[in-house]
C-alpha cells in the first residue's frame, strides 16, 4: 500500500551566482530592452533560501561581514516578495510562508544574486506549497521577474539570447578555476547600460553570434577560453570604475590568465590556469583586497538541498 507524501515544512534551495564568458549587447530594443547574445556560467558562491510552514508571509536575509546588510532591501521590496507573489497568484494560492536568505553572492556586484535568489524562492515555495508547476511555467515565472533569473533555474552553462531571458544549455566539459574580488559599493545595471548607450551609439539592432567562445569551451583549454573572454559592458563599468582597471591589471600580473569585469559589474573575475594558480592569484590579491573568493564552474542551477 503506498499514501502520498506529506507536504514538507521546510524547504532549502541552494543557488548560484552566475559569470558572462561572452557579453554582447546591441542597441536598446522598443521596449526598452537590450538585445543580448550571452554565455552564462553558473559558478560556485551560491546563496540558499529556506522557505518554512507559517501562518503569514515575513522575509528574512542573513548577510556574512563583507555584505553590507542595507545593501539588501527587506521590507517588501526583495526580489524574493515579488517571486512569492507572482508564483502565488499564478496558482491562486495564499502567500504564507517564513523565508529566509542567506546571502554569499556578492550585492549590485554583477553577478545576478537577486535573480538568484528569485529562482530560488520560486522552487522551495513551490514544493513548500506542493504546488507542482511545470518547468515551463516556472521558466516563464522567472522570465517575468528578469531577464537573469531562468538562467539561475537552469545553471550549468548555456546561451542567453533575447534580453537574456531564453537559455538554451551548451557543452562545456571542463571545470574552470575563477577568483572573485567583489567591490566595496555595487553598481547599479541600469546605469551601466546607460553609460553603455552613450559611449556605443553606433551598436548593431542583434549581436553577433558567440561562436568562438563557445568553441573555445569544448578545447577545455584555460588559455585558449581566457582568449575569448568578451564582455561589451566592461568599457562602461570602467568608465563609472576607473579604479577597476588597476585591478584587473594586478590579476594578471598576479599569475591570471585573464581578468575581466564580471556583467555590469563591479565585481572583477579572474580566470586560472587550475585550482592551485588560482589559490595562488588569490594569496597575491589579498594583499590589497580584502575580500578574495576562489570559485570554479560550471555548477547546478538552483536546487533542493534540504527537504523537511
Ligand atoms: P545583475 O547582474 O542581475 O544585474 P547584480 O548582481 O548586479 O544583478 P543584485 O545583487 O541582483 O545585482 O542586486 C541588484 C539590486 O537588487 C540591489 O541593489 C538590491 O537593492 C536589489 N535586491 C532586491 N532583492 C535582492 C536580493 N534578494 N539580493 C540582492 N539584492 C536584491
């Protein structure tokens, strides 16, 4: 004889940040939009979001030392209420839940950790409230919420195309060394997108294609993809950033094979040869910086790790 499951009353989801090997971006879009041609990889500084039985819907971040915690709006605001309420209407359920996230991915740093966490909320409120959804209703849940956050459900590696929103996953065999230096105060994307407006007014209506970089991930070769390492937004970031060019040169002096701004920034990523160079470029910039984070990719998008 079997019985149906009980639902759960706590659900843990764990989430990725993500890394453009390739960003291309065209002119703005009628609506507003950037036409993108982009490879996402998923990468290993991950935030969890737990979402436990309650009677009323309250929101909760836990930040460690080196995020600034009002960096990270909690009053109605979190990316997280919108994915709660958006999964809740499409089902017609009623919003209760006690959500907590605990946040590793660097804040306004480029790296997507509020589209992250968004995805991440829509799959442990989703089994929280046995609710089931199909992956395609949760793809286009997250494409609603922005443009980064079917990636996050996704992970892994995969081509972005559209304003981002459509992934389509592609072969990448190897795992790649990243090291991570996040910036004391964040970025803000639409500003970089602006800036990228004024100082590329000649940009074509659809980005090229990002064959090379993708060519380049099945050699497995650390150099050759550290060659094709693109990112159209990194001349605006270090337009705003100036200070950010003096880094990503201190990285490659410091053994990296490359160093680049990740999206809009201003998180800077460095690519190593392997897990030992890149310990090695770590200890260097921890010199000067004082947060350094050694990461590879690519990893699982978000999925349960604790299901109670
Ligand atoms: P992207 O790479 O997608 O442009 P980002 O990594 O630069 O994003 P996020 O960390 O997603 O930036 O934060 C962007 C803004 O979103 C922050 O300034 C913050 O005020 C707001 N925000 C809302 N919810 C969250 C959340 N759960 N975590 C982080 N920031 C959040």
């Amino acid at each position: 004889m079997t019985s149906a499951a009980l639902p759960p009353s706590s659900v843990t989801v764990r989430v990725p940040a993500k890394v453009n090997l390739e960003l291309l971006v065209g002119a703005p879009r009628e609506d507003g939009f950037h036409p993108l041609v982009t490879v996402y990889q998923a990468v290993g500084l991950c935030d969890d979001v737990t979402a436990s039985r309650s009677p009323g819907w309250t929101l909760g971040v836990t930040v460690p030392d080196w995020i600034d915690p009002d960096a990270v709006p909690v009053t109605g605001d979190n990316i997280v209420d919108r994915a709660a309420r958006l999964l809740a209407e499409h089902h017609g359920a009623e919003l209760h839940a006690a959500v907590s996230v605990t946040k590793s991915i660097p804040v306004a740093g480029g790296m997507a950790g509020g589209s992250a966490d968004a995805a991440a909320a829509l799959v442990a409120l989703d089994r929280l409230w046995d609710l089931d959804t199909s992956d395609d209703d949760l793809l286009r849940l997250a494409a609603e919420l922005g443009s980064v956050v079917p990636f996050a459900l996704v992970g892994g590696t995969a081509l972005g195309t559209g304003r981002g929103e459509l992934v389509e996953p592609v072969r990448d065999p190897a795992t790649w060394w990243w090291v991570v230096v996040p910036s004391d105060a964040g970025l803000s994307t639409p500003a970089v997108y602006r800036r990228f407006d004024e100082l590329t007014p000649d940009a074509p209506a659809e980005p090229e294609e990002a064959r090379a970089l993708l060519l380049a991930l099945a050699t497995r070769d650390p150099v050759i993809l550290a060659g094709a390492l693109h990112n159209d937004l990194e001349p605006a970031a270090l337009d705003l950033r100036p200070d950010l060019a003096d880094l990503l040169e201190l990285g490659e002096q410091s053994g990296a094979l490359r160093g680049l701004v990740s999206g809009s920034g201003p998180t800077c990523l460095f690519l190593a040869e392997d897990a030992d160079a890149a310990r090695e470029v770590a200890g260097r910039l921890s010199e000067e910086h004082d947060v350094v984070l050694v990461t590879n990719g690519p990893v699982a998008g978000a999925h349960v790790v604790t299901y109670a």
